[in-house]
C-alpha cells in the first residue's frame, strides 16, 4: 500500500484531531435538526415509534457511508477542506466508506434492534398512556444489555482517539479498518 508523504511543500498532509472535530461538529449540527424530527414522529403513538426506528437508523448510517463513498467525505468534512481518501490520495469507493463505517453501524443496529425490543415488551397501550414526550424506558435484561453496548461504544470511541493520536498520519481505527487516511483537500488525486 503506497503512502502520500506525511508532508508537501512543508505543508502536512494527514488531518489532525481538531479539524476533523470541527468537521464532525458541522455534521453534528446538521443532523440534529433532523434527529429532532425523528425524536418527535417517535413520540406520536407506539406504531409510529416502532416503524420509524429501523429507517431513523438506515438514514443516518448512509449519511456518513454515502456522502463518504460519493463525494469523499460528509458536508462537515467537506466545508473544512478534508477529504477521505485511500492511503495513495486517490478517491474512496462504497467498499472503503461501508468498512470505515461498519463497526459504527453496527453499533447504530444494535441500538435499534434494542429500542424495538423494548417497545414491544412495553407495548402499544402502555406507550400510548405515557405522558409526552413518550419514551419507553428499558428494563430487566435489556438494560444489562444496553448497558453492555455502551460500555462497548465507549471503549470503541476511546479506541479511536488513541490511534488517531499517536501515529503519524492521524489513522483512526475506522480508517485502518476501511484502509483510507483523512488528507487536505489539496492533497487529493482528484482536487
């Protein structure tokens, strides 16, 4: 696998932390408006809550993995300049954007399978008597499991800040899974 240098011109190439927070901040700030709106739908009655939780989910796992795969990055990244790319600077397919997301995704899955579990042992006449916002709450053993999965979200998001810290290209562990780097745009085959 070839590398683009760690430098060009004296300029670095591989993004650090604190541009790609920023670009995730962008991100975080389009997405919520949006998630509002599923939050809402979910609290209207059981049904509505129950059918929304799987495609809630789809669209936001395809928001990173589309934008990623098509244009080389989320608008976040985007707007900032960066690209996703493959280590040699050339543009990223669906295969690099679904690896780099997958463990996220399945994360995001694991979630909504959950969330379903829940409403289903709640049930339609006890959600429906609940006061709004409507949220059925987890218990028993869906709360270990949910407990379980944090604690895995957790280690995962501390994972990736560790290897995104100390190696020289700023690879996170989802880019060394997808076997992309995050570069300048400037930098890119194809900018």
């Amino acid at each position: 696998m070839e590398f683009l240098p760690l430098t060009i011109d004296g300029r670095r190439v591989h993004v650090g932390f604190w541009s790609r927070f920023l670009a995730g901040t962008v991100d975080g700030l389009i997405l919520v408006p949006i998630a509002l709106l599923y939050f809402l739908a979910s609290t209207v009655n059981w049904w509505l809550s129950l059918a929304i939780v799987l495609p809630q989910t789809w669209f936001f796992a395809m928001y990173h993995v589309s934008f990623n795969a098509v244009l080389g990055g989320t608008p976040g990244k985007l707007l900032m300049g960066l690209r996703i790319t493959c280590p040699d600077g050339s543009a990223i397919g669906w295969r690099e954007a679904w690896l780099r997301s997958c463990v996220d995704v399945g994360i995001a899955f694991c979630h909504a399978l959950l969330q379903i579990w829940i409403l289903i042992q709640v049930g339609p006449s006890a959600f429906n008597a609940l006061p709004w916002p409507r949220a059925a709450e987890p218990s028993g053993v869906v709360l270990i499991v949910l407990g379980v999965l944090l604690g895995l979200q957790y280690v995962w998001a501390f994972g990736e800040l560790v290897t995104l810290l100390f190696n020289k290209r700023k690879r996170a562990l989802h880019d060394l899974i997808g076997g992309t780097v995050v570069i300048y745009k400037a930098f890119a085959k194809d900018a």
